[in-house]
C-alpha cells in the first residue's frame, strides 16, 4: 500500500521539484484543474505590471517599438515552437484556438478544392470539443463539404477517397484519452486528405512532434498546460509547403507584408505571420510569456521528456490510488491505462452525484472539475483500441507536472475517500449548480 510518506519521498527526488516555486499556489489548495486553467506564474502579476505602468504608462505608443510590442506573437510562437515539433519561425500566439482553427480549417479547405476538388468530406471524431466541431460545421455548411463524425476506434475506416481533411484533437477534453499523431495523420496522408491537429490538451503536458509526424496543421491554447492566464492567446501552426499557399480567411493589417504602409489592397506577409489578422492583446501576450518561461526552465532539468515521464507517474498513482482506497463507491475509469494513449489527466466516472463530488471536493481545497457524460465513449480498460457507450458523468482530474507533486496526489485521494465515505457530497449546497462546472 503506498503511504504519504512514500510520496514524500518521490517528491524530494523529483527533479522537476524546484519548478513548483515558479508558480503562485494558494495555501491549502490541491490544484488538478490545469487542464482548464493553469495555475499562475510568480513573476506575470509583477510583468503586466511593468507592461502597464512603464511600457503602456511611460512608453506609451514607442512601446510598439522600445518594448518589442510588435515582434511578440512571433516571439512568443518561437517559445511555443520546440514544445510541439515545429521549428522557428512557424508558430505565432494570437487570437483563441476558435479563431486560428476557423483560419486553418478554412486553409485546408481551400488546398482540397485546388487539389482534389471532388473530396467532399470533413472527418473528426464525435467526442471532439464541441467549439471545434461548431467551427467545423459552419465551414462546412458555407463551402459546400459533409462534416462526418465517428467513434475514435472508427476514424481510420471513415478515411476514403471523398475525404479532404481529418480534423482531430490530439488529447480528449472529456477522457483524456490521447490520439496516435502520427499513425492517423499517415492514414490520411495514405488516403489523400490532410490533417488539422488541435493541440489544446497536449501542448505543455505531453511531447509533440508535429514535423515528425508530418502534420499539416495545428493550433492550440495558450491557458492551459501553457499557465498564460484566462484567455491567453492561443497559437497556430502551419507545415511550410503550405503557409504561402493561400490567404488565410480573416486577411487582417496585422497579416499583411507590410501593414504600416497602408495600402489599399491586401498582400499577405510570408509565411506563418499572414495568420495573425488584427492588432494584438500585448498585456495577455506579457502574462502567456511568463507562462512559456517555465518551459525553458524546464529545459535544464529534462525538458518535456521529464514532464511526460513525471505526467504519467503521476497519473499512474492517481489511478492506483483511488482503485485501492476509493473501491466501493460506483467510480469507474474513463481514461486509458496505456501511456501511448493517455494524455496528463484522469477522468473518473460515476452514474450518479459527479458534478456534487467534485464540489465537495473543491470545498476541501481539491479543485478539478466535472463534465457531463451524456453518451461518452467510455475506454474499455482491460483491451485498449475497445469502447463501449456509457452515460456516466465525469469528474475530471488534471496533472500539470511543472507544479503538481505526489503528495498532492495522495492528499487529493484521501480528501475524495472522505467525501465518498461520509456522502458529503449528498449536501444541498454541492448540488446547486454553477454557470461554469
């Protein structure tokens, strides 16, 4: 039986340990919902300060130029750049992930036309995150394409000769379970179409390796794994045999070759900068640097490698513990046991009182969240690549490696088993429900 003294002792030799002072924890708090908001870093309040008092304040509009304003979504892309397989150069932060993937959805859908103009179909999995499926339909609908959902274990066979893009999100928002890149972006190569790759749920937490895979095109979001706060800006890539192929949809100054010689006619820039589109949210973009920083202070203890390998023992120990100390209670597994297809969360279900569990939970300083499971593809865990339909709800729990230890894993564990063991969760007060859960 593991104890809290084991973990403790994991903990002090955990060499990704020294990287939890870089960010702001509040006392008392278990924080396993990074998979939705990361936590703080130490030094952004303290830098949007400066970009406020002195650059904004004292600078004014020189800041354009004095404090690097402009070079910011490029340089806060080349940051972004070696945590998800691209190369300097090919990433810009800016916008939401909804805006940069209407623009890369858009893009590929245009290359089809050029290319293969009798392709007919958009393919993506069901469970995808609705807003990109929302994206996706509306595209549809405007172009003239069939937007086709399926399982994931039938995404392979939804493949065909009318297929122009595969538009699939590498970790699932609601399982946690995590796509092969790069054998499902070969599929699609194989049978003619390209692939949009919505890093959302992996950028920061796993490693990603867009070029090796031979993607075509991807975005993802900046205040997640990547702790640049509410609403940071997101991030899109685009492979290079593609970014000056065509204008991007929303042809924006900020995208043109040379927006302050304003001209009436639009030219766009070279490369990945034509997918910036309007002037862009500088105090945001100071806080999401802060947030990437801890990346590159990750580099000199491992890198992402030791944050995918502490990911899962992470995520190896939640499971473990609340199977041993949490039986009994009708939770169940939706997450994947195997490391190749789990991403750095755990989502546990239950038929009944999820959304009231997790309040309870967060009441006691443990704070995850809870997605309704109408229908989930539930993992069948004893024969991975199996799925069976299930109308669980899911209480979710994220492990952002860079601030989350194994205690906190053990303590997070302990404060559940008493919910469930003194139906706490049962109280009025857990089952009122919130505008945002």
């Amino acid at each position: 039986m593991t104890t809290l003294q084991d973990c403790l002792a994991r903990d002090a030799q955990d060499p990704l340990r020294g990287l939890r002072k870089l960010f702001k924890l509040p006392e008392g708090v278990i924080y396993l919902d990074g998979n939705s908001l990361g936590a703080m870093p130490v030094a952004a309040a303290a830098r949007v300060v400066q970009a406020v008092t002195q650059e904004w304040g004292q600078g004014l509009i020189r800041s354009w130029n004095s404090a690097g304003w402009f070079e910011l979504p490029q340089k806060l892309g080349n940051k972004i750049a070696p945590l998800i397989g691209a190369e300097a150069g090919e990433v810009v932060a800016t916008d939401s992930t909804s805006i940069n993937l209407y623009k890369v959805l858009s893009a590929a859908l245009q290359i089809a036309g050029q290319d293969a103009p009798k392709r007919s179909k958009v393919v993506s999995e069901r469970s995808n995150f609705p807003t990109d499926l929302y994206i996706a339909e509306a595209l549809c609908r405007q172009r003239g394409y069939d937007l086709h959902l399926v399982d994931s274990d039938r995404i392979e066979a939804a493949l065909a000769d009318d297929t122009a893009v595969l538009m699939l999100t590498h970790v699932n928002y609601r399982t946690g379970a995590m796509l092969d890149m790069a054998h499902l972006t070969a599929q699609a190569r194989a049978a003619g179409a390209l692939t949009v790759w919505d890093l959302a749920h992996s950028a920061g937490a796993v490693p990603v390796h867009l070029h090796a895979a031979k993607a075509d095109f991807a975005v993802g979001c900046g205040y997640k794994y990547l702790n640049g706060g509410p609403g940071a800006p997101a991030f899109v890539w685009v492979h290079p045999r593609h970014a000056d192929r065509f204008w991007q949809p929303l042809a924006g100054w900020w995208g043109h070759a040379a927006p302050f010689e304003f001209t009436p006619d639009y030219r766009p820039a070279p490369g990945i900068s034509r997918y910036l589109c309007g002037t862009q949210p500088i105090l945001s973009m100071t806080a999401l640097e802060c947030g990437l920083d801890a990346f590159v202070a990750a580099e000199a203890v491992g890198g992402m490698q030791a944050v995918r390998a502490k990911s899962l023992a992470l995520t190896d120990l939640f499971i473990a513990l609340v199977e041993e100390r949490c039986a009994g209670h009708g939770l169940g597994l939706a997450t994947p046991r195997e490391h190749g297809r789990r991403g750095s969360q755990v989502c546990l279900t239950r038929k009944h009182g999820a959304y009231a569990i997790v309040q309870a939970l967060i009441a006691r300083g443990v704070i995850g969240d809870f997605r309704a499971g109408a229908s989930i593809l539930r993992q069948a865990q004893d024969r991975p690549g199996s799925a069976r339909t299930d109308d669980h709800d899911i209480l979710r729990f994220g492990f952002t490696p860079l601030y989350t230890g194994f205690a906190d894993v053990w303590n997070a564990v302990e404060q559940l088993r008493q919910v469930l063991a003194g139906s706490e969760w049962e109280r009025p007060e857990f089952n009122q429900k919130h505008a945002v859960t």
